[in-house]
C-alpha cells in the first residue's frame, strides 16, 4: 500500500508540473511577443523619421521665413497661410516625439513607461491637425474677402483676420485639450512599445465624433463654400481673364487637396483608435494585438498628411518660389525683377492683380 500511495504522490506531482506546458496555458503566459517589437517597428520609426518628419520640419521652416520676409503677398493671406504652416510644425513635433521613443522603447525596454510624454505626444497630433483644418478654412475666407473687398483698408482687414486667428487657436486648443484629461481619453502604451490614444468610454466616442464634425467635415465644407463663392463673384462681376480663371482653378485645386488629406490624416486615425476594436468584445490582451496591427495604418496616415504643405505652397504661391529660388541661385547672383502695373488698369486686370497679389498662384 506505501507503494501505491507512493506512486500516485509521484504521478500528481508529475501531472503539476507539466501543467503550464499545455497549449491552453501557454497562451496566458507572458510568453506573448508584441507584434511591434523587434527590428521591424525600429524601422518603421525610423525611415519615416528621416524620411517624412525631419525633411517636413526643415522644408517648413524654410518656407515660414521666406513667408515673413516676402511683402508683396496680402498679410492676410499670410497670415493664415504661415498658421498652416506652424500647425503642420506642431504635427511635425508630435510624430517626432513618437517615432523616436518607439525607437528607444524597442532598443530598450521599459515595462511601464511614463505616459506623460504620450499624453503629450497625443496632444499634439490632435492639436495640430484641428489648427490644419481649421486654417485651411480660414484661408479660403481670407482669399474670398481680399478678392471681393479689395478696397477695404488693410489695418482694417488685418486686424480682423488677427483677431479671428487668436480665436481660432485658442477654440483648437480647447477643442484638442480633452487629449490631456485621462477621465476622457487614455494615453498609453500599447505593448509598452507604441503610444496612442484609447477609448475608455462614451465620453471618448463623444469627443472624437464631435473632434470630426467641426474641425474635420466643418472645416472642410467651409472650404468648398467659400472657394465656390469666389468664383462665383468672379463670374457675376464679367471677370473674363484667364489668368484668373487658371489662378482660381489652381488655388481650388490647392485648397482641396491640401485640406482633403488633412481631414484624412486627422480624422481617420482617431476613428481607428475608438472603433477599430470593440473593448467590450474582446480580452485585454487580443486588444492590444488589435490596436498593435492598425497602428501602422494610422501612423502611414498622419505621415502622409504633412507632405504636401511644404510641397504645394511653394508650386502655388509665386513670390515664395521664387524667393526660395533665388536663395538656391545666390551664388549665380540671380534678382528678382519686381513686376509694375500700369496705373490704368481695366476692371478685369484690376481684378487679375487682387488675385495676384492676394493670392500669388500661377
């Protein structure tokens, strides 16, 4: 009987040890690796770094400063333009921020790092891209108001274009601030490898739908109404010349484009972040796996968004080109000629000229 006993002590202790080797157990375990972690993600991070984010901040830079010291441009257009420029900078900063501690969080792992500089890298995703949208909006209004009240006084016209942008970055920020409240919107790590916003309840569905709504379809829909109406008093006032018919088409084409991949690049990726996977429907671990699977999309997405301000600014408005042009040929000593006007100008070349120097497209 000791025996026995024995043997059944024997068979139980070996049946507990061989326990967390079965399949069942084994995917509980913390043997779970992150699909984000390894030479891939660092990769990822980056190329799009050195690719997207480091020239956009430069180009953008460089842009900026010949807008402050090109004149010939109505400061209202550059008002509004250069706002377009800082938001996407302010992107620019957030991504940056992103790329380089997914790199750093690869390279060296941290099990539960801080989410401070997550909650801000969120932020400023979130902020830049309603200031993008919003001040794409704001352009199109600004250019309508400089081709339809040419004759207004400029003081005058500024300091309600000023007022108007004060406005509309503190309403971005306000609107952007529930991305630092953890009671709305939770920053975290996903895997401890890749910072992202996550919804916690309906008070994130609610601040995402509403981030969509007015700064994303808002904006968007005041761009076309408002480029629709230029032309459109264009047309009403026998405004004829193709020059301007080729400069309203070519600053519709920018406005659309431009703030056709902002609504894209800003709201997408939060639409991702709160839908893609349903918490209540899954365990902690295959949301995680989820989320970790989109966050190349989303990311993709943001990137791409910044490319083509510092790419269309400069092929559509004239007195930047070609200020960047003779800073790339100073050292053949190239002038820029300035362009005068005869003081007897028709209606339509008068109207020619606002769109010019307003605008400045070709």
């Amino acid at each position: 009987m000791p025996s026995l006993d024995l043997l059944r002590m024997n068979n139980s202790s070996l049946a507990n040890v061989s326990e967390p080797l079965a399949p069942d157990n084994l995917s509980n375990t913390s043997s779970h690796v992150s699909p984000l972690s390894g030479p891939g993600f660092v990769v990822f991070n980056v190329v799009l770094l050195v690719v997207v984010v480091l020239p956009v901040v430069v180009l953008n830079g460089i842009i900026l400063l010949a807008l402050l010291l090109e004149t010939s441009t109505a400061r209202v257009v550059r008002l509004a333009l250069g706002s377009i420029l800082v938001s996407c900078l302010i992107v620019a900063l957030g991504l940056a921020m992103y790329h380089i501690s997914g790199v750093i969080l690869n390279l060296a792992p941290v099990d539960d790092p801080s989410r401070i500089p997550c909650t801000i890298t969120v932020f400023l995703l979130g902020f830049g891209g309603a200031v993008r949208l919003v001040f794409m909006a704001t352009f199109a209004v600004t250019v309508y108001t400089v081709v339809k009240y040419r004759r207004a006084t400029t003081l005058q016209v500024l300091a309600v274009v000023l007022a108007v942008s004060v406005i509309l970055w503190i309403a971005s920020f306000l609107g952007a601030s529930p991305l630092l409240s953890e009671d709305i919107v939770e920053s975290q790590y996903v895997d401890s490898l890749s910072c992202g916003p996550r919804p916690i309840n309906l008070s994130s569905y609610i601040f995402v739908g509403l981030y969509v709504i007015f700064f994303g379809i808002g904006s968007f829909s005041i761009t076309i109404l408002f480029l629709v109406m230029t032309v459109c008093f264009i047309k009403s006032n026998t405004i004829s010349d193709k020059d301007v018919k080729k400069a309203m088409l070519k600053f519709g084409f920018f406005l659309l484009l431009g703030n056709g991949i902002n609504l894209l690049g800003s709201t997408v990726p939060p639409f991702i972040a709160a839908f893609i996977v349903p918490p209540e429907r899954v365990s902690v671990k295959e949301e995680d796996m989820a989320f970790a699977e989109v966050i190349y999309i989303a990311y993709i997405m943001l990137n791409i968004s910044l490319v083509p301000t510092p790419i269309l600014v400069p092929v559509y408005f004239k007195p930047i080109r070609k200020k960047l042009v003779y800073w790339l040929c100073c050292i053949l000593k190239r002038k820029k000629m300035p362009i005068r006007r005869s003081s007897t100008a028709t209606s339509s070349s008068r109207a020619t000229e606002v769109v010019s120097t307003g605008v400045q497209l070709i």
